[in-house]
C-alpha cells in the first residue's frame, strides 16, 4: 500500500485524506479508512505542506 500511496501523495499533494481514500479506492478496488492514510503517510514521513 505505500508505494502506491506515496505515488498518490506525490500526484496529488493537495488532496483531503478522505478524497485519498475515494481515490485509493477507485484506483485499487481497496477501500481504507482515513486513519490508515494517516498512519501510512506517518510510516512514510509525509507531512502536510501547505500551498503558498
């Protein structure tokens, strides 16, 4: 899953981690929850970057 999360992440920077979860699911047929985005994106140290 976190490869193809951080793939994901890296597309599409600016995305809610709900709108993570719809995407994930319509990309991979794997629903998750927006706990395991959280998680994931700590595992892999990805933090929430604002825009300017």
């Amino acid at each position: 899953m976190q490869a193809h999360l951080l793939a994901q992440l890296e597309a599409h920077p600016d995305l809610r981690r709900e709108e993570h979860c719809r995407l994930y699911k319509e990309t991979h047929g794997i629903e998750v929850s927006p706990a395991s985005i959280t998680r994931a994106r700590q595992r892999l140290g990805w933090t929430r970057k604002k825009r300017p």
